[in-house]
C-alpha cells in the first residue's frame, strides 16, 4: 500500500510537471504568435503597452527640448548655440513622433530623444523643415548612437533642403536602411531638427516586416530616457537625465562650417606680458605740449560726437575687415609700412640706447596712430623686449616684457619723437565694469564668466564688477554672484519700471575713487581675452576716453564663424571667403554704449543724464560722449577684433512679453 501511494503521488506529480510545462510553453507561443504583424493594430498596441508597463511613469513618452530664437535653418546653429544641450528655453514631454509647430513658433531648435521598445526589425523615414537627424543606438545606451537618416544643407550658405509634412522620397538620406532591433530590448534614439522663418514640422515613421506602409510610432513603443547610462561614467552636469557628448551632440564635418584652430596671435596676448613701470620709459624722449586740434572745450550740438572723432589706424593689420548687407564695413586703416618703420626705428633706438644694452628689441606688438591733419601725429607704441640680465629675467619671472607708451610726431619735423604731456596711460588704475540686467538669467551666467576671467588674469589693479539688476524673476542674482569665483563685486537690486540712466548713475555712486575707470558694458557680449587692457590704455584722466567698437553679428550667427572667415580673407584675401563675411555680422559705428572713462572725468561732466532719459531708452550714450569731447577729452574709437554683440531676442528683457507657444 506504502509503495503504491508513493506511485500515485510521483504520477500526479509528473502530470503536473508537464502541465505546468505546456502552460509556459503555450504561453510562450502564444507570445510569439500575437508579436507578428497579423495582430490588428489595437492587439500590438495593447501588447506593447504590456511590455513597456515597466518603465511606470516614463512609459508611452519621450524628451522635447527647444532652443528659442536661433535664426537660420541649420543643425549647425543649434549645435553651436551657447546653451545647447543642457539647457534648453523649453522642455516638454511627448507622445508622438510626428509634430507640426504653431506658425508664431520660428526660428528655434529642438531636439527629442528617448527608448523605443521593437516588436520587429525595420525601417525608419525622417521629414523635417527645415534640416533634422535621426540617431539610432545599437542598444539602450546613447553613447553608441549612429547617423542612420538626416536631411541637411551641403554647406552653411545653401539654405532651400527642406522635406514637406511627411515627403519621405524627396532624399535618398531620408530612409534608414534595415535597423536590426530584438523584441523585449529598448534602444536609444536621437532626433535633431533646425527651423528657420517658416512654421516647421518634424515626422519619423516606421516599417516593419509584413506593413504595406509606414507607420507612426505610437505611443505604447515610446519611453523616457533615464540616465542610467550615465552611471560609471564622469558625468560633470547636474541633470543626468540629459545625455551630452554623443556623437549625434558635438559639431562634425556634415554640420556646416568647421574651423581650424587659430595660431598664437602676438598681439592679442601681449596683456600677458609683464609691463614695465613708469619709470622704464619717462624719459626715452623729451616731452612736448599736445594739442591737438580736434580737441575741443566748448560745448557741441547734441548727437554730433562723431564729428569730432579721429579714427585709428593700426599696424601690423589686424583682422577687423568685414561686409553687411548695407555694403562694405571697413576694418581699421592699415599704418603705411614705412611710417611703421620710422616710428619704430626711431623710438627702439632711444629705448635701448637710454637703457644701455639692458633690452634686447624683438618684435612690434601694435602700433596705432591717430591723425590731425594741421599739427601731427599721435601714436600708442607697444613692443617686445628681451632681458639681457639674469637679475631682471629673476625679477619679472619672464625673458620677455612689454612696452606700452604713447609718443607723439611733428609734422613739421617727422624725423623726431617727443613725449606727449598729459599721455601716459596709469598701470594701475582699477577698472569698474557696470551692466544692467532683468530675467536673462543665462547671459547674466555667461557675463560673469567672463569677468572672472578677466578677474584673474588682472595683474597690478583690480577690476570691480558692478551688476544693476532690475528684479529679475529668472534668476536668483545675489546667489548666482556668491555662489561665482568672482573676487570684487557689487550688486544693486531695483523695483520699479526699468530706467537705465538712474540704473547705470546709482552704479557710479557706489565707486569712490576718482581715479578708477568706469566701464559702461551690455549683457549679451563675447569679449577679446585682451578687452580690458585695450580699455586701460585707451583711457587717460583728464585727456582721453575708450569708445571701442565691436561686431554686431546677424541672426543665426556666433563668433566662431566670423573669427574663421575674417582670418582666412586677411590671410589669403579670398574673394569668395570676403562674400560669405557678408552675412554674419557688420562694425556697429554708431553705438557708444560701450565706454569706458575716468570717474573724475564723468563726475566732472555732470555724470549720466537721467533728467533728458528719464523715460526712454536710446541717444543717451550718444549724448555722454557729447558732453565729454565738449569737456576736451578725446575719444579713442578703435575696432576691436574678436569683439562681439550677439543677436538676441528681446522678449523677456525689459518686459515680461510671454514666449510663442509650441503647437
């Protein structure tokens, strides 16, 4: 009876055994069968949400992300742009691949990313307007991403590649080839899309084996990025739901233009050079009256400043050349080799000679001259010189330094060079750098980036930044500042209706040094590494003010394309290469809202006007510029190289005008 019930029990069990068995198998079978494309639409559907269900609250969408206000229509602007990838204007969630803008909603980038989960291998299509990619991962991570679809310009100055709303035969790029995806896996996708001055649009379909046609890709496909990629890796951002570095992410060859790196530009990094004192050059020539006659102390017609300013002229030339649409914008006038010379010649000689041997010449860093037709010429000399004795190479830790000194020439008598009384820049006079600011949150960070940098590299003075910020809502101003590697500063909050002249006056009642430059500055700037030394030298107490000029580029546009263009036409004077600078940008001659000036000086000719600009803004730098020459100072108007003002949008800046909605 014992061995026949053990037989029974080990029977049922072997029965249930292979029940449970068939079940799994069944199951499993069952699976495959209702994963092929026979299932009726809503049965895939329903399966894929299925799959996905465990992914939870990231399931059935994916990332948006839109740059706002890039001009132009290709990847290349947006993958340049300054805020691209990790921080977007917009970041939205999505349920669908196929997207269609609202017609107010031009000029912007976007770019979508998320998990697909396959049922089957397929083919993907792409359609954009204006230009668009689309990035596929071997698997779920999206360092592995591979350009499988794109539609784009052949170079950045053609600009009709366009597809229309779901045209996925206009390109043979359009169409991927076979994308080998394993069902019960999720991969990594990465779609990229440019729009320039017309509504856009953006499409992705897919085709798998059995469909007669493309398909959207639902929603029951789709899933969130999560960053679990980035686990093991350096990640340096805070948001790690956002995947940078890819491949798809960083400028290449198919993104338009693609510089090469500048060579050491002499010049432009002299300021690194250690500048001899005072007492170095006090006496290298003899001093004479400078008088000149463009210089006047009577008071002048309102916005007539321009009449009075002499413009510079530089040598060696300098990469300031450049054309809008208006016409040609003429960089700053070469010096005539042989005037170079003469000036050079003539000053080194004296220099060395009073010195005894101690230098040695070795180059002419910059030479500018500026003309006054009935008296003579003024010239800023600056040079490099090599220690001839150890003691000194000791003492200013270089075998190289810098000569700065203004020198002055008859024209009565142009084989000789005096000192002119009154011109002798101040080594050491501190700067204060003063801009108003409200919710523009991003270029507030990029601004005092920059002034850290300048901070650091300051050597013998102290740059003091003053930033006036007008209840911003977007920013936290007080903490971005703290919480900065800026090492002098001050910040003044105001209420109220935004008044620029009271804003920059109460910003020069904080400074006490009469001795110290003020420098008035706008927010959306890119400075030279060498911007602040030009103001230093370019302004005098009592003699001369700094109005430089700089490049105001056009929409879609950054400094990276212009430095290129402009050193490859000074180089090779290319025709073709000086017809494409054409598009970028133009020198803004008319705008001195950029100056620099002692305090002395501006307390001395009545400060900002906030009585004629109580309630509008625009001709208040203009008139500034009036009062100082009307006081006898000169005005030092050079074109900068390197020096740019960004186009930018002006919603948001001094009023609380919404952002175009998406669809």
């Amino acid at each position: 009876k014992r061995s026949t019930f053990t037989c029974l029990v080990a029977l049922v069990s072997m029965i249930c055994l292979a029940y449970i068995c068939w079940t799994i198998t069944d199951r499993k079978s069952t699976t495959r069968s209702t994963s092929t494309i026979d299932l009726t639409h809503s049965q895939k559907k329903k399966l894929q949400w299925h799959r996905i269900g465990y992914e939870g609250k990231r399931a059935g969408k994916w990332t948006r992300h839109l740059w706002l206000d890039i001009c132009g229509n290709l990847l290349y602007s947006l993958k340049k742009h300054r805020n691209f990838p990790l921080q977007p204007d917009r970041e939205i969630s999505v349920n669908s691949l196929s997207l269609r803008t609202n017609k107010n909603l031009i000029n912007f980038g976007e770019r979508i990313f998320g998990y697909i989960h396959p049922y089957s291998t397929g083919k993907f299509v792409l359609s954009g307007y204006d230009t668009s990619e689309l990035w596929i991962s071997s698997d779920d991570d999206p360092y592995n991403v591979l350009l499988y679809s794109y539609i784009r310009q052949p170079s950045y100055m053609v600009n009709n590649v366009f597809a229309w709303y779901r045209e996925y035969n206009k390109f043979s790029t359009q169409l991927t080839k076979a994308v080998h995806l394993e069902e019960g896996r999720k991969y990594f996708i990465d779609i990229f899309h440019k729009q320039g001055q017309l509504p856009g649009h953006l499409s992705v379909q897919w085709k798998g084996p059995g469909m007669n046609q493309y398909e959207d890709i639902s929603a029951s496909s789709l899933s969130l990025y999560d960053g679990t990629s980035n686990i093991g890796r350096n990640i340096t951002w805070k948001r790690q739901d956002i995947p940078v570095n890819l491949p798809s992410t960083r400028l290449s060859d198919h993104d338009g233009l693609v510089l090469s790196k500048e060579k050491f530009n002499h010049r432009e990094n002299m300021h690194k050079l250690p500048l001899l004192e005072k007492k170095f050059t006090q006496d290298v020539l003899p001093t004479c009256p400078y008088t000149p006659t463009y210089v006047v102390k009577k008071k002048i017609k309102r916005y007539s400043c321009y009449d009075y300013i002499v413009p510079t002229q530089v040598f060696p030339r300098d990469d300031t050349w450049i054309a809008d649409f208006r016409g040609t914008s003429p960089g700053n006038k070469e010096i005539p080799l042989y005037i170079a010379q003469q000036v050079n010649g003539t000053y080194t000689t004296a220099f060395i000679k009073m010195h005894r041997g101690r230098f040695r010449y070795k180059r002419l860093l910059n030479l500018e001259q500026r003309v006054d037709e009935k008296r003579g010429e003024i010239y800023l000399i600056e040079l490099e010189l090599e220690f001839k004795r150890s003691k000194d190479i000791e003492k200013f830790r270089s075998r190289t330094a810098r000569v700065s000194q203004y020198v002055y020439r008859y024209l009565r008598n142009r084989s000789k060079l005096c000192l002119p009384e009154g011109m002798q820049w101040n080594h050491q006079a501190d700067v204060y750098a003063i801009v108003c600011v409200y919710n523009q949150g991003l270029w507030v960070k990029h601004f005092i980036k920059q002034m850290v940098q300048f901070q650091k590299q300051a050597k013998g003075y102290i740059l003091h930044v003053i930033i006036v910020d007008h209840h911003s809502s977007d920013i936290n101003v007080a903490e971005v500042m703290r919480n900065s590697e800026l090492q002098s500063y001050t910040l003044i909050q105001r209420q109220g209706i935004f008044w620029k002249t009271a804003a920059i006056q109460a910003a020069v009642d904080t400074i006490k040094d009469p001795h110290s430059i003020v420098l008035m500055l706008d927010l959306h700037l890119y400075f030279p590494s060498d911007f602040i030394d030009i103001i230093r030298k370019h302004s005098i107490e009592g003699k001369l003010a700094a109005g430089p000029m700089l490049i105001r580029l056009h929409c879609g546009y950054s400094r990276r394309e212009i430095n290129g263009l402009l050193r490859i036409f000074n180089v090779y004077r290319c025709a073709d290469t000086y017809a494409k600078s054409l598009l970028l940008g133009f020198w803004e001659v008319e705008g001195l809202g950029i100056f620099g000036i002692y305090k002395s000086d501006l307390d001395r000719i009545g400060g900002i006007n906030t009585r004629d600009y109580k309630g509008k803004w625009g001709g208040e730098d203009v008139e500034l510029v009036d009062r100082a020459i009307g006081f006898g100072l000169e005005v030092a108007r050079i074109k900068v190289p390197k020096f740019y003002h960004q186009y930018h949008s002006r919603k948001g800046m001094w009023d609380k005008n919404s952002l175009p909605s998406i669809m």
